[in-house]
C-alpha cells in the first residue's frame, strides 16, 4: 500500500459512512480509533519536511506509546516520560527502533513539542465488484482547544496493481466542493490551516520580492523578517535546547547587517546607523557562545588531533571551554534579556509597516538588487585577485566577509533570479564560502588555543605540549584551506570575466535595471 | 527468495486450496509473499477476488520485455501479493517453447522479483508438461497433495520419476493427503498403510471438511473464516514443515530481514 494522495475536505461531507467514489464501487468502513496525541519535532520541521510524523500518543486500546509514522513505516515504542509542553526530549530517553528513524533527520537537533490535539481517525476500504479492495481510505479529524472546526484529511493509499482505481477515487474525492489536495502527513494539512506549518520566523528573507516595488520597502521588510527570524530564535537560545537556535539567530543578525551596511541611499542615514549600531551590538554578543557551542561540539575532533600519548592531558583545556561556556551564555543571556534587545525587535516589527523609512523613494528594488550584486561581486572579485599566498590572514578574513555579504545579497534576491543560473552562482560561490571557512576556523581556534593555554592556571607540561600539537594540526588545516582558494575564486571569478553574472542579471525574471 | 510450488500430476486433490492457504501463512508469518496463479482456471486469483486478467496476457509473463513486477496484484492481506490468471495461460506451453533455454524461463523470471519477496507460491495446472518442468526447476519445494487412493502413491512416484528424470538441482517434495475422509473405508486403508511422516510423506493430513469447502463461498483462506478448524491447524503444521524443507526460519523472518 502507497500513499497517492492526501487531500482536506470541508468537515460537512459525510466520508465516514457515505464518501463520494466512482460507479462501480462502494465503500466499508472500519471502526473509529480516537487518540490523543503531542507532535514532536525540530524547530525547523524537520521531520515533517521528510513527510515523517512523530508523536507521543494516548489511546484506549495500546495506552501510551512513542509512534513515529511515515516514508512507510509506524513504529510504536514505549514513549519518553513527562514530555514537558514546549520542552524538548531527551534525545537519549528514545527507544532504538524510534531514535533509529527519527535522528539521522533531526540532524542533532532537539525535538520539542510542536502542537497537540484529538484525533479521530477510520479506516474505509473501498470494494470493485467483486468485492475486491482496490484502495483504501484513511480519514483524520484533529480537535484542539481555540483552533478552528473544519476540515478532515483524507488519505487515498492505492494497492499495487490498483492504482488507476486508486486515482479514479481521488479524482471523485478531489471535486467535492472545498476540497483541495494538500501534501505531506495528515498533520501537516491541520498545521497549514492553524497557519503553524512552518516554524516561526522561517520565511526566506527575500520571499516575494519584486524588481518594481520602492527598494527602501523592500529593503525594510528583509530586515524585519530577520529581525522575526531572530525574535523566533530567542527562545530556544535561551533554554538552550540546541545550539542551532543560537546559530540560526546569530545568521539572521549577520544578514540583517548585510541588508542595513547595503543600503546606502535607500533608508533614512538615522535609521540605518542604529540598526547598523545595534546588529553589530547583538551580533558581538552572540559570538563568544557561539565559538564556544562550535568548540564544544567539535571537541571529539580537536581531540583526535593530538597524539594517543597526550590525548589524556588535554583534558584541562575541556574544562576550560565549558567554563567559558558557561559564562558566555550567562552573558548572552543578559543581552537577550535586555531593554535594548526588546526596543530593536520592536523596530524590526514597525519596519514591515513603516512607509517613512525611505530616503529615495524613485530607487525600485531592481535597481538595488543590481547594484548591490554587482558591487559585492566586485568587492570579493578584487580581494580575490589581490591574494597572494604570502598575504596576511587577515586578508582572508576580509575576502570571507565580502563573500558572506554577495551570498546573502544573493538570498535577498532569489526571487528575482533565475533559479537554475542562480544556484549555479551560489554553487560556486559556496565552494570558495567552505574553503573560507575552513581557513577561519582553524586559523580562530589555533588562536583560541593559545589564549587557553595562556589562561589555564598551573598547566602540566603535557597538557602545554599537547596543545602545541593540536596548534599544530590546526595550522595544517589552515593551510590546506588556503591551499584551495585559487581554484575556488577561479570558479567564482568566470561569473565576472566571462560575463556570466551579468547574463544572469539579465535574465532576471524581472528584468532587473543593468 | 524461496519457491514453493504446489503440483500434482493430478487434478482436484486441493492443489490450489494448499497454495492459497500456504502464501496466506508465508505472509501472516511475516515473509513478503508472492503467489503466481498459473492455472488457467484461474481458482486461487478468483479465491483472492482478483479478476483473472493479466495486461498482454500469458505472453506478457514469459517474455523479458514485459516486467513480470508490472502484473502484480496486492491482495487484501498484508505482505500477500498475486500475479492472477489469464484465460491464455492454457497456451502457456506453447509460449515457453518458443524461449530460448524454455525449461528455464519460469526461474529467470522470478529473478525480477527476488529483491521484493522472501516466499513464491506457484499454483500449476495439473499435467507433465513443459510448464511441469519450468515450475521443478524453480521451485525450491515441491508440495504434492495426495487423495488417500490406492492409486494415489502411484502418481507420487511418477511425480518423483519426473525429477529424476528432470536432472540439475532436485527440489525437495513434501506430499501430504488431501481431502481425506476416515469415514470412508477405502481412505482409511490407505492412510493407515500409507508411510505417513516418513520420506517425502509428511505426517500432516488434510481433513475433507466443509470448511475447506467454503472457501469458495467465502473466498479467503481458512485461517480468515474458520481459524480453529481442523483444517486450518493442519495447514499450519504443512507450513512449518515447508518452511523447514525451504530452509526458512520456524518463527518467520528476524528483525534484520528488510536489510
């Protein structure tokens, strides 16, 4: 049995005992099962993304169980206990045959509760002639306090050697009046109409955008967005339930200061410096906890890199991150707490209404988005060019930012672009972005590590020796990242000599002011 | 993938009812399960309420070009699929003539299928033939119900003559009499003659019971309708030894076997 199709129909036809199907069969239906159930997922919808349901279940019949549901299995086990609404579960507390389906997609993120409601669910089979079933039916009701009555999701599954059968119903079940096909799991239908399918703060920043609306709008409501990314992600940075809630605000700051540093001539100087001065202000906090989630969490692999004689003597370094760790996030959480933060969202809130922000009001976003990719893609090409492999590190470091700012210019204008030409660019552009990268985060590190060995108190002999190997490892790293770079920025750089990037701009869906 | 064929060289000894209700166990059990209806009377596709058509009809099975997976049929059990009958599996023979390596073709077939079922039930039409030789050489065991009749032992030995006959790898044979009723005379003297439990003759005897009848009112395996009749339980102690002499395991497949 496959699903074929889903779709949500107005909760006033009779499915359950009388559902509309084809001439030529008709319908039984099973008895109904009522259960009540808590989703889980990550923040970022992981799991239904994959079409994948994971739920704390109470039912009648099997008491309480942990279900996870799709890509064509269910699997019930034992479910966690206390699941805390709006906490997250301990990812340690899954039985093997759950955690077996559910991480891989979770990717290390922590699985919070997401909604939770009644169920209502029957079976119906759907018979030919001969009796035969040639499809099934599966309708889901979902009941939840303060969310409106409505509809019921209906799942055609098709029996193979069945499937014109299968289609034909669906077909039926599609006409009546208010249907629709939806995708994905029931659920995720009931999300899409409670308006929670997506996670808070998760519209792409340049969603929408077109090349004739005024530039200081379009500019404004990119930075609001980010600034709702980031009020989204305040929560889970607070209690910590993983560490991509910070990371994910920590980028949403950094693309918002990229929108604020380029957009010179379109909003009021005003207010362009104090978002420019409280970004920077917001994003200085994040990053000491932020370098010391990454120190943490890449701990196994800083590790390795010292030999097995001395791996034991590198323990004192260990406690040293999480004592800084502890005392970063303490400080975080004073700036996340903070008046100022509160008075910056709030601004972020005004800009996707305000219509006072524009100092050019004749610029239109095209033109902005033209002259803002082309001076980005300028700026990195220049330092690309200028890099020798004696230059100083900090020019890297120049070169990555620039880079990091073309590649979110990119995101504000997806929806400008061709998308086929567009990934190509980002493409390349994210090749040099990962060598870039590398290049960063060992050069960040092999400094961290001296700072450490510099502040440990009393160090052992070993634990100094086992820390010059792992600088030592580190600088290895660093330069087989730089290594890489001038194959990458010649990648990057063909979109600039052989006029690429300009075909690209003027292939733009809207044509955009060359 | 196991083969189990059910085959006589007789006719009417319950050689469908054993190859329905024995895919039914293969699947309740737990193993993806495949029954390949090649009679052309078509009595197993019509027991699953399949309509006994096939796209392209017997040709469409023999030949390479038409994927066998494509005539597939999902029953109402779970784990239990069907390629029904077709009208035209009576030139069956003739079709398997014109292959190349024809006493071989029923096995490359199956090949397609392997990735997808851990048990195939052939259910044959009763004969020597051709499609007789094609369903020995792919089968991994043979199941040959047996009318308790004087002549009945007599047709097993020119089933096993057949193998012998037949060379390359032997299949093994599990008979087993079917149909059996110990009110008549004539059946209890050969059952109680009969090497019953000993060789290729399993212990397990299939009663004459109107259960087995209604199977074909009812149109489902014993074990849905009539679980604890007598019938049934003995199908399930023939399947266990099936299972045995395929080299499956008793309990069905472990928790590792969609790896």
């Amino acid at each position: 049995v496959s699903a074929l199709h889903t779709l949500a129909v107005p909760s006033g036809a009779d499915l359950d005992s009388a559902p509309p199907v084809p001439a030529g069969l008709r319908v039984v239906a099973g008895a109904q099962h009522l259960s009540r159930r808590v989703w889980l997922d990550t923040f970022d919808r992981a799991l239904l993304a994959k079409h994948v349901e994971l739920y704390l279940e109470e039912d009648e019949e099997a008491g309480a169980g942990l279900v996870v549901r799709g890509a064509g299995i269910t699997t019930r086990a034992g479910g966690p206990a206390g699941i805390d609404p709006g906490g997250a579960v301990s990812v340690g507390s899954l039985a093997p045959a759950v955690a077996e389906v559910v991480l891989p997609l979770a990717r290390g993120r922590a699985l919070l509760s997401l909604a939770a409601a009644g169920v209502a669910e029957r079976q119906l089979a759907v018979l030919d002639d001969e009796d035969k079933t040639v499809c099934r039916l599966t309708t889901t009701r979902f009941t939840a306090a303060g969310a409106p009555p409505g509809m019921v999701i209906v799942t055609v599954d098709s029996l193979r050697g069945y499937e014109a059968a299968a289609e034909e119903v669906a077909g039926t079940l599609a006409a009546v009046p208010g249907a629709r096909v939806v995708s994905g799991a029931p659920v995720q239908a009931w999300l899409e109409a409670l308006g929670s399918a997506a996670a808070p703060g998760s519209l792409p920043a340049g969603r929408g955008l077109t090349s004739d609306m005024p530039a200081a709008a379009a500019v404004s409501l990119i930075i609001s967005r980010l600034l709702a990314t980031v009020e989204a992600n305040l929560a889970g940075t607070l209690a910590r339930y993983d560490t991509e809630f910070l990371h994910d605000l920590r980028v949403a700051v950094r693309r918002a200061r990229t929108a604020v540093k380029l957009s010179d001539g379109v909003l009021h100087d005003g207010l362009r410096d104090r978002l420019a001065e409280e970004l920077k202000w917001l994003g200085d906090a994040t990053t000491p906890p932020r370098d010391m989630d990454v120190y943490l969490e890449s701990w196994p692999d800083m590790e390795s890199q010292v030999s097995e004689e001395l791996r034991p003597h590198v323990e004192p370094f260990l406690r040293l991150i999480e004592e800084r760790t502890k005392v970063a996030h303490r400080e975080l959480r004073e700036a996340l707490g903070s008046r100022r933060l509160t008075r910056l969202l709030e601004t972020g809130r005004e800009l996707s209404e305000a219509n006072d922000t524009r100092r050019h009001t004749e610029a239109s976003f095209g033109a902005f988005v033209a002259r803002s990719l082309r001076d980005t893609l300028e700026r990195v090409s220049k330092r690309g060019r200028r890099l020798r492999p004696d230059s100083p590190d900090e020019a890297v470091h120049d070169l990555r930012k620039r880079a990091k700012e073309l590649r979110y210019m990119l995101e504000f204008s997806e929806a400008l672009l061709p998308a086929e030409r567009w990934a190509e660019l980002v493409r390349d552009l994210k090749a040099l972005q990962d060598a870039l990268g590398a290049f960063n985060d060992s050069s960040v590190q092999r400094a961290f590590v001296l700072d450490g060995a510099e502040a440990l108190t009393d160090p052992p002999v070993h634990t100094l020796l086992a820390l010059g190997e792992l600088r030592g490892s580190l600088a290895r790293q660093a330069r087989q990242a730089r290594r890489q770079l001038p194959d990458r920025l010649a990648g990057l750089e063909r979109w600039r000599s052989e006029g690429l990037f300009w075909d690209l701009l003027a292939a733009g869906k809207d044509r955009l002011p060359l | 993938v196991k083969v189990v064929a059910a085959y006589s060289i007789k006719g009417g000894v319950g050689k469908t009812t054993a190859a329905v209700n024995l895919a039914y166990l293969a699947a309740l059990q737990g193993y993806r399960t495949l029954l390949w209806d090649l009679d052309p009377q078509g009595a197993a596709t019509y027991l699953f309420r399949v309509k006994p058509k096939v796209k392209g009809g017997a040709e469409a099975l023999v030949r390479r070009r038409h994927p066998l997976a494509d005539a597939v049929k999902e029953t109402d059990f779970p784990g239990l699929d069907l390629v029904p009958a077709d009208p035209s599996n009576r030139s069956l023979d003739l079709l398997l003539d014109a292959t190349k390596q024809p006493e071989r073709r029923l096995r490359q077939r199956l090949q397609s299928l392997e990735d997808e079922y851990e048990v195939v039930v052939l259910d044959c039409a009763p004969s020597i033939s051709l499609l007789s030789e094609n369903v020995v050489r792919a089968a991994d065991v043979v199941v040959v119900p047996l009318i308790p009749a004087p002549l009945s032992l007599r047709t097993l030995d020119q089933l096993r003559s057949f193998l012998d006959e037949t060379g390359g790898r032997r299949p093994a044979v599990v008979a087993y009499f079917s149909m059996a009723d110990r009110r008549r005379r004539s059946h209890r003297e050969v059952l109680e003659a009969a090497p019953s439990g000993q060789g290729d003759i399993s212990a397990v005897t299939v009663p004459a019971a109107s259960q087995v009848e209604q199977m074909g009112g009812r149109r489902a395996p014993l074990a849905v309708f009539a679980p604890r009749s007598e019938a049934a339980a003995a199908f399930r102690l023939l399947w266990a030894e099936v299972a045995a002499a395929a080299g499956l395991s008793a309990t069905g497949p472990g928790p590792d076997h969609d790896e």
